[in-house]
C-alpha cells in the first residue's frame, strides 16, 4: 500500500516562526541601506553598492544582438552608454564623451552560426560593398570634408541592400576628400563696442571694416580688407546711444483719427522706448475708445 500523503500540521508556532524570519530579512535590507547612506554609499535594488562620494562615469555595455544572418559571415551589435550612479536619481546617462577616459568598447563583432548550403554561399556572392555619392561639404568656404555614402549592393538587382547581406570582414575603409578651398565671401566684421560715459546721451562706437577671410590654418584665420562696396547686405552702426535707465523715456506719437464716421470706435498712437527695455512701466497707452 501506498504511504499516506504528507499534510503540514495547522501549528501555531510554525506560522509564526516563518512570519518572523520574513520580518528579520526585510528588516536586515532596511539596516543595510541605512548604513550604506550614513557611509556615503547608497544600495540599488539589484543589491549593488555604489560610493556616493566617490561616483564616475562609467561605461555600460548592452547585450549582444542575435546574428544578422542565418548562416554565412555576420555581424552582432550592441549599445555601449556612459551612465553615472546618483542615489536619488538611479542611473542618468551622460554623453559618451564624459566616459573619454575609459577604454572604449567595440559596438559591432563579427558572427557565424553555421555554413550555409551551396545555394546559400552561393546568393552570399551576389553582395558587395560600394561607395556612392558624397555628402555634402561641411563648410561653405577655406576648406571642408565631403564623406563618400557606403552601401551594400546586390549584383542580381543593382540595388542597395542592407548591410547585413555583405560580408563585414570585406568592408573599404572610410572615404573622404576636401572640398570648397577657396577664400570666404567678403563679409561684415565688427570689433567690440568702446566703453560708455555717465553723462546722459553719451555715445560709444566700434570699428566696421569689410573683411575677406582667405586662410584657416590651425584655428588662426587670415583675411583681407575689401572694399566696402563688396560687402552684401546694409552695413552695420559703428556708433549708437550708451545705455543709461536715467536717459531712458516713452517717444509717444499723435492720437490717430477715430476709426468710425459714427458710433464707437480706436484710436491708435506709436509709443516707443528711447532705449530697449530700460524704460519705467507700465507704458502709456496705445489705443483708447473714441465716439462721433
């Protein structure tokens, strides 16, 4: 015959005790984390301990994708993040520049699952790596970079495919050349405004010159004075008022004619500051009601 089956007794004391082993770990993690923060450091939920003090960035890497192809040469990719551990905030990602002083991570590998069959190998030849047009200049004028478009192409069609379909160990390397070498259009250049006197409806004045600039080597720009007449556009003051809130005042023009024969209507009139936004407020009125 068979045993009989196993029943947990309704003891008393065996419901307390598993209670009081549940509230002896929740109250051990309480204990934990309040250490933690009176020592400068703060635990996460996954159980890991962080320095508040002591926080850089850092970098953290994803988990690898599945391979691009079935079979054949493929490739993985992941994402790499620049994250820094705060204890209120959790993880905050920062630019990937923050976490320069890290070795960096690769963010593609190469894959392959398995040999593909005959036909497979051979529709994989049917693929191939090619630049087409080039981006556009990244600078107008005294030299800038155009970028060549890589893609994937298939043969059969002649059109691009995704990369996926090329083999990633056959990939060119990156092509770029200069373009747009020649100097900069004449342009407007004006210096810093001199500095201002106390007296009410003082002026200050800058230079405004006409300028070409012809060479850019290492930051340092060379240019050439060119006749004002070259320069586009209306050209900019080379003296205005000095701002001054004691010399600053409403400009009020005329009350217009109302704007009915009869009835009710407005009446318009310009008001101006003397000086942008220094003058008192409330402004004076521009438009009240009129009747004929």
């Amino acid at each position: 015959s068979l045993p009989p089956p196993f029943i947990l007794p309704h003891s008393p004391s065996l419901y307390a005790s598993v209670f009081y082993s549940r509230q002896r770990m929740k109250g051990l993690f309480l204990l934990l984390c309040l250490r933690s923060l009176a020592e400068g450091a703060y635990v996460e939920e996954d159980g890991l301990t962080f320095d508040n003090h002591n926080s850089h960035p850092r970098l953290v890497s994803g988990e690898w994708s599945e391979c691009s192809v079935s079979c054949g040469n493929g490739v993985q990719s992941r994402s790499v993040e620049c994250l820094v551990s705060h204890p209120l905030a959790g993880h905050l990602k920062l630019p990937i520049d923050e976490c320069r002083n890290e070795m960096s991570r690769p963010l593609f590998r190469p894959c392959s699952l398995q040999r593909c069959a005959l036909n497979e190998e051979g529709k994989g030849e049917d693929f191939h790596w090619k630049h087409s047009q080039w981006s556009p200049c990244s600078a107008s004028c005294l030299g800038g970079k155009q970028r060549a478009l890589l893609q994937c192409i298939q043969l059969s069609s002649g059109r691009p495919v995704a990369w996926s379909n090329c083999d990633g160990r056959r990939r060119p390397p990156e092509k770029t050349r200069g373009c747009n070498g020649r100097p900069c259009p004449p342009d407007w250049v004006v210096s810093s405004w001199s500095p201002c006197q106390k007296e009410c409806g003082a002026t200050r004045t800058r230079s405004v010159s006409c300028l070409s600039i012809t060479t850019n080597v290492g930051g340092a720009r060379g240019s050439t004075k060119r006749n004002e007449t070259e320069c586009t556009g209306e050209r900019p003051p080379s003296t205005q008022l000095c701002p001054n809130r004691e010399c600053a005042g409403w400009k009020i023009g005329d009350w217009s004619e109302c704007s009915v024969s009869c009835g009710v209507g407005e009446e318009r009139r310009s008001v101006d500051c003397s000086l942008d936004e220094e003058c008192p407020s409330p402004p004076p009125e521009k438009i009240r009601k009129c009747e004929r």
